[in-house]
C-alpha cells in the first residue's frame, strides 16, 4: 500500500509538470463562471457545478495515463509491476478531481445568494446544504473517474478512440436516470426548488463500490494486457 501511494505522488507530480492539468481545469472553471451568476440559490450552483465534475474528472484520467512517456512507463512498470502503477495513477486521477470538487463547493458558496429558490417552501440550512452539494460533487467525481477509466487503456486498446469513448461514457452516466450521478445531481437541483434538502448517501456508496470495482479489474487487465 505505502508503495501504492508512492506511485500516486510521482503521477500526481508528472501531471503537473506536463501541464496536463490545465486544460480541464480551466474549461470547467470557464463553465462554472458563465453557469452560475453571483447572488444565483446556492443549490443550483451545486447541482451545475457537480454535473460538470463528470467529464472534467474523466478528462483527468486520460491526462494522468498520458502524461508518462511510454519509455518511462515501462522502466516504472518493470520495478513496481504493472498492476500497481496503474493504481496509483487512478487514484492521482481521483485525487485531483476530489479536490476539484472541494474547490467548485466553495467557490459556489462563496458567490451563491439563497441556498434555495425565492419560490421554494422553506430555506434549508447552509450547512445541510453544503454537505449535499459536496456528496453529490463526489458522485460525480467517482463516476467521471470511472468513465475515465473505462475509455482508456488497459480497457480500450484503441487510444485514439479513447477520449471520445470517455466523454461518451461520462455524458450517459449524467443524463441516464438510473445512474447515481444523475440521482445525486437531480435530488440537489429538485432541493432548490422544493427546499428540502436530502444528502445522496446511497448514491456515493453505489458509486464508491462501482469505482473500486472496476479500477481494481482495470489494474489487473493492465498486468494481462501488453499496451
């Protein structure tokens, strides 16, 4: 395990060496700022800004497997083995799109007005709020994450296909009604018109187990599969 986290800390720092952060960081924020207007309900933002965390979070897994150089990668897999090289760079993915979604949480609190709309029946607390706004935020990092990892390799051999692929997965796993990401965006955006705030506690378990299910299959192909 401490070899594990080792191995997330260099792709961690790989990715912010290469640069390979910044493009969906800055188009997420350029979204967030036209989506969501100073002084709009606090729980709108949440549901806008968490609904954007599916593909940016997707986005960063294909940064983090394409950051290495593929010369490099070999030499790392050849010391640490295959299957915790891509562990630990799944969680370097994962890692940066949850303190993403702390970021977008707080920024939204920082510009939003009312937690719910004028027309709602009753105003929720902040904090309940928050905590809703930041599961719902984690829903979609887990399930970005995992269409990330499900659009790029060891999954799909094809990687010219694997961006597409991804952005596809993600947007089916937003607008899809059975999935929790959708679940977890809807019941925020549904609070602020009701005032009645419910935090996705299944959703983000669903969501974990998904994750954890499909990262760890995904680590084992990528010992099988030669890249």
């Amino acid at each position: 395990m401490r070899q594990v986290g080792a191995l997330t800390r260099y792709h961690l720092e790989l990715l912010v060496r290469s640069h390979a952060w910044l493009p969906p960081f800055l188009a997420f924020a350029l979204v967030l700022v036209v989506g969501v207007t100073p002084g709009d309900p606090l729980l709108g933002g949440l549901g806008f800004g968490a609904g954007l965390l599916v593909p940016v979070s997707a986005w960063y897994v294909r940064g983090v497997l394409t950051a290495e150089p593929p010369a490099s990668r070999a030499c790392l897999v050849a010391v640490a083995g295959p299957v915790r090289v891509h562990l630990g760079a799944l969680l370097a993915a994962l890692t940066v799109g949850l303190v993403l979604a702390v970021g977008e949480v707080a920024a939204v609190w920082w510009a939003g007005g009312a937690v719910a709309d004028p027309g709602a029946g009753r105003e929720p607390g902040v904090g309940r709020a928050l905590l809703a706004g930041l599961a719902a935020s984690v829903v979609c990092v887990l399930l970005g994450t995992l269409a990330g990892v499900l659009g790029n390799r060891p999954v799909l051999v094809r990687s010219p296909y694997g961006i597409l692929v991804a952005l596809g997965l993600a947007a089916a796993m937003l607008v899809l009604p059975g999935s929790p990401a959708n679940a977890a965006v809807r019941g925020v955006v549904t609070a602020a018109r009701t005032g009645q705030v419910a935090v996705p506690w299944g959703e983000l378990l669903c969501s974990v187990v998904l994750l954890a299910a499909v990262g760890a299959g995904a680590a084992v192909l990528a010992g099988r599969r030669p890249e």
